[in-house]
C-alpha cells in the first residue's frame, strides 16, 4: 500500500476513535475511502491500533482531499462531538489550514470533493 494512503487512513482511524466509539458510520466511511482506492477492510484491522505521526502532517500531498475526509469523518455519525471539533481544528492547522474552516463546513452540508476544494480556495483567499 502506499505509505501516504496509509498515513491518511490510520489519522482516520485515530480521529473515528477520538469519542472513545467506533460508529458504524465512521467505518462505512472509511470502507468507502478504501473501495475507492483499490483496497479491502483487512487494513482497518492492521492499522486500528497504530498512533498517528501528526507532526508531520504538512508534509502529506493533496492535504485538501485529507481535511475533507477529515470533515466528513466527524460527522459520519450524526453528531459533532466537542472532542472531535478541537482535533479537527488541531488537525486543520497542522494540515495549513484555518481552524475556522472546520466551523464552516461542519454548519452545512458537505459538498462534493470537487466543489469542496474550490470553496477552500475561496476561504484561504478571503
């Protein structure tokens, strides 16, 4: 598997734990993101325990498609837990991004990944 693939999934994965649940929803979520890469659920199973390296966050490619999956990923379960928005505020950050952008997206509905990333063009140029 490729190693940022998997970097992104395993922050996935510390980020559905962070409520202390693992939602059914959260790992529909994920099972899609891995169908859509070419892989199977066996990868959850490998990467479930494993801490994310979150200091190197910035250095990743197509950071906009990671804060997105992040986005989504809190709200898999129908609730935004308080615990999930400051580590996806942390995580934006980290990523280059404005905390502010998790508020933005989290108080509408979540677009496509296409308009997703012309509107965070739009927030970063205001």
């Amino acid at each position: 598997m490729n190693k940022v693939l998997s970097r992104k999934i395993n922050l996935l994965l510390h980020l559905a734990n962070i409520d202390g649940k693992f939602h059914a929803s959260e790992k529909e979520l994920l099972l899609s993101i891995l169908k859509e890469k070419g892989l199977d659920e066996s990868f959850l199973e490998e990467h479930n325990q494993q801490t994310p390296d979150l200091e190197t966050l910035h250095e990743l490619p197509d950071k906009t498609e990671l804060f997105y999956w992040i986005l989504k990923m809190i709200m898999a379960d129908g609730e935004i837990h308080a615990d999930e928005t400051k580590e996806a505020k942390n995580l934006a950050v980290k990523l280059g991004f404005s905390a502010d952008a998790v508020d933005h997206f989290c108080h509408a509905p979540m677009p496509e990944l296409s308009k997703f990333r012309i509107e965070m063009v739009n927030l970063t140029v205001q």
